[in-house]
C-alpha cells in the first residue's frame, strides 16, 4: 500500500483546512482539483507541495497513480463521489469523503463494498463533521455493544456562514431525507418530527430544533442496531443558510477558523438506561479537517478495520478517534456517559 495522500477539492474552503491539518501531522499531500487557477492559494500556501489536475469524472483513474489514501472535499458528493470513489479502488487506494449528503453516501455504500473488499481497501464516506461525529458519538456510547431503542441527535449552531460550497450542495441535493424508524431506514416526510426545544451548552443555551437529518443516518443504519433515530438541527442557523446575504466564513484566528461554536448532543435510551455522548467546538468546516485526518493516519499505520464500504466508525475506533480529536483540536471537548 503506497503512503501518499491526494487531497481533491484541495481549493476549497474545507480542502484548504485539510491540506494545512495533513502537512501539520507530518505529512505531503496531493494537492488536486478541476483546474490550475483555482489551485493557485494552496500552492502559494504549500509551493512544496505535489498538484496534481484533473476531472474526476473523465480521468481520474489516471490520476490516482501511487495514491494510497484519496481525500474528496469536493461536493456536490452526488456528483463527485461515484467516479472517484471507484477510481481509487481500481487503483487499489483507501477513499474518504466528507458528505454531508445520505443519497451520496448510501450509493457508494451499495456500490462499492464488495469491489472494496476485492481490492483490501476501505471506502469511508461521510468523514465529517456531517456524519461522523454523531456516529463516533454514538458508536462510543453504545460501547457494550448494546442496541439502542431510541436515539436523538441534536446540532446546535449558534451560526452558520455558508460556504459556496455548501450552497451548491445544497442546491444540488434534492433527494428525500431519511431517518430510522421500527428499525428501518424511511423517509423523513412520512410523519415528521414537530418542532422541539434543546437545551445545548453556553454559548448556544436553550434553542429551537426541527428534523433535518444528514448522513449521520445513512452511516448509523449501515452497522448498528437502533429501533429509532431522529436528527435535529437549530433553527437560527437554518435562516442563516436559507438567506442569500449571509456572507461566506471569515477567518478571526490564526489557523483560518471562523468564530462559529457548535454542540453535537447525542441522547440513547438503550437496556432500560439513557446515555449522552456531548461534543462542543468552534468551526464545523474547520473541524472536519482533524476528523478526515484521524481517518487518513489510521488508514496509513493499519488502525482500520476489515475492506469494504464502512460507516467511520465502523473503520474505526470511535473512542480513540474522539479521544485523540479531543487531545490534538483547539476548543473541542467531549462529555461521554457510557
């Protein structure tokens, strides 16, 4: 297996958090994308740094040559995601992604993990904030190996400042939500949630939440047992992302993050008993980038589990992968009952 990261997406908001967290771990990644221009900030940022350009849907299996870890941060994931998901595989290379999207998600689930397990590698969507964390979250908490009857978890915000990215995405991802209900994966709009209060953590404190469910579900679904599962998010930051004027995240410290806090606030009714597993941080786009790279070293020193197309914290294990997010990530912070 080659030690080479390729960063794709590396432009973009996310990709540059990714590529600056890599090189901050030691390593040399691939920097890649559609196009030089859009590549030029990273490189000025990393002029030492491999670049490699191409489509990922027309060339990428050319492209991935000596790759051994491809990292996708470049949505719409419905979009991307197929071509070279699949590209790394033939070349015999671990994928992640950071999809927020459930549709995204359950296709390369479906589509790739016997072709995954062929090649000895792991495909692991859906390694973001997005996604992973409620499912590290849970997975943790549920470290008996119990099954949950009930789980809820709520994303507080106290803003959202969108990025171009995001809004594409979201334009983009037209496909009906789903959640888990009697034990089975359904649609969000058969019988949704009514609207609830959440008591988050200072700064956010009490606050409105509606169903919005993203890939958490779809990753949860693909290796635990749980009869019921419902996804919350604040209100406030729904009307910041539904505003076209809301401006784009601004950077106010010295590694690029915005001043946007957030709560991650799992609760789970499992063997009679309730548990909570509570992550609080600053910049959901920034802590994506320690996320995707507890995947990418473990990938690398063999900390993962069997090939094949697998939920994050079916790769790997969730409570070291919180644990050391906790120990290495400014302003994170972990409350686990488990």
């Amino acid at each position: 297996m080659h030690s080479l990261v390729l960063v794709y997406g590396a432009s973009g908001h996310t990709g540059r958090f990714v590529v600056d967290e890599l090189v901050r771990r030691g390593l040399a990644p691939v920097v890649a994308g559609r196009s030089v221009e859009r590549l030029q900030d990273v490189v000025r940022a990393h002029p030492t740094l491999p670049r490699r350009v191409f489509d990922a849907d027309l060339d990428a299996a050319q492209a991935l040559g000596g790759v051994g870890v491809v990292v996708n941060c470049a949505g719409p994931f419905l979009d991307t995601a197929p071509a070279l998901a699949r590209a790394a595989v033939q070349a015999g290379a671990h994928y992640l992604d950071v999809s927020a999207e459930q549709a995204s998600v359950r296709d390369l689930y479906c589509d790739l993990d016997a072709p995954a397990r062929e090649a000895g590698v792991a495909v692991v969507p859906a390694m973001g904030f997005y996604g992973a964390v409620a499912d590290l979250l849970l997975t943790a908490a549920l470290s008996d190996g119990a099954a949950a009857e009930e789980v809820d978890v709520a994303i507080g915000l106290d803003r959202w400042w969108p990025t171009p990215g995001t809004r594409t995405t979201g334009a983009r991802n037209t496909a009906p939500r789903v959640v888990i209900r009697g034990g089975e994966v359904v649609r969000l709009d058969e019988a949704p949630p009514a609207p609830r209060t959440w008591e988050f953590p200072p700064p956010i404190g009490t606050a409105e939440v509606v169903a919005v469910p993203f890939s958490e579900v779809v990753a949860v679904a693909r290796h635990l047992t749980v009869g019921e599962l419902r996804s919350w998010l604040s209100t406030a930051p729904l009307a910041d992302l539904r505003d076209p004027a809301t401006p784009a995240p601004e950077a106010t410290d010295e590694i690029g993050r915005s001043p946007q806090r957030f709560a991650v606030d799992v609760r789970v009714r499992a063997g009679g008993g309730e548990r909570r597993a509570l992550l609080t941080g600053r910049d959901i786009y920034a802590v994506t980038a320690p996320i995707v790279a507890e995947g990418v070293v473990r990938l690398l020193d063999g900390r993962h589990a069997v090939p094949g197309a697998l939920a994050p914290a079916q790769a790997f294990d969730a409570r070291s992968v919180l644990d050391d997010l906790v120990a290495g990530t400014p302003d994170l912070a972990l409350t686990l009952d488990a």
